[in-house]
C-alpha cells in the first residue's frame, strides 16, 4: 500500500478508535488534549524533539510524527501563525476552538498516532514543542 494512503488509513482508524474513548463517551473529547489548570511549559531541547518527531515508538500503530510532517507535509496554513489559534483537526475531531502548540501535539498523539497523550511536564512534550517552534519559522503557507 502506498505510503500516503497507509498514513490516512491509519489516522481514519485512530479517529474511529478516538471517538468511542472515554473522553469522547462522557462528552469530553478534548480533555486529555486541554491544557491542564495552572500547566506552566517547560523549556525543552529541539535535538531531542527532533529525535522524537520520526520516532514511531511513540505511537501504538507504527506511525510518528513525521509520518505525516515531514518536509513540512500536512501541515495547514495556520501552522505559521503564532499559537494559540485554530486548526481545523483540533475544531473538527476535538472541539477546541483555539490551541497551543503542546495541545495540537497531544491531539496529534491521540488522533493519528491513537497513543497516551505525553504528560504535560514531560521532556518528550517540551522537545517536540522546542522542535515544532523550529520548523514553523521555515515553513511557508501554500496560499
């Protein structure tokens, strides 16, 4: 199977998967991608984000970050803007009207990977955010 379609095909299982979770049964689907009260981020290393972004261990299904990004892949226009704004996965799949980066990570984590979201003071979280910043300064919207 070719490589994009194998990628879709599995973001469309792990949506499926998603929305029969708990979360999503008890009217919640957004909360294990929100933000926590009184969550601070922590500095984190871009090499290690790096790192983790092709790392398919993350994922319960083979997939990694940069199944979908790599080269900028996949991304929408929005990924110039500064965060928090909207991204139509994250309105569409989880109800977030608006999201920081570390948020659209944890969507990405549940959705598409259908893993855990990474705890939120973690060193994985804050590499792959460090990384993420990296990236968005060189990509340039299609439009």
């Amino acid at each position: 199977m070719p490589q994009p379609i194998f990628a879709l095909l599995s973001a469309l299982i792990a949506a499926l998967a998603l929305s029969t979770s708990p979360a999503f049964a008890a009217g919640d689907a957004s909360a294990p991608t929100t933000r926590p009260a009184g969550y601070k981020p922590i500095a984190g290393d871009a090499k290690f984000g790096e790192k983790l972004f092709t790392d398919t261990k993350l994922s319960t299904n083979g997939m990694a970050c940069a199944s979908c990004h790599a080269n900028h892949g996949s991304y929408s226009n929005s990924f110039a803007k500064h965060y928090p704004h909207t991204v139509t996965m994250a309105k569409e799949q989880l109800g977030q009207q608006s999201v920081y980066l570390d948020e659209m990570i944890q969507g990405c984590m549940v959705m598409p990977m259908a893993a855990k979201p990474l705890p939120w003071n973690s060193k994985e979280l804050a590499g792959l955010v460090a990384y993420l910043q990296i990236q968005q300064k060189s990509f340039k919207p299609s439009r």
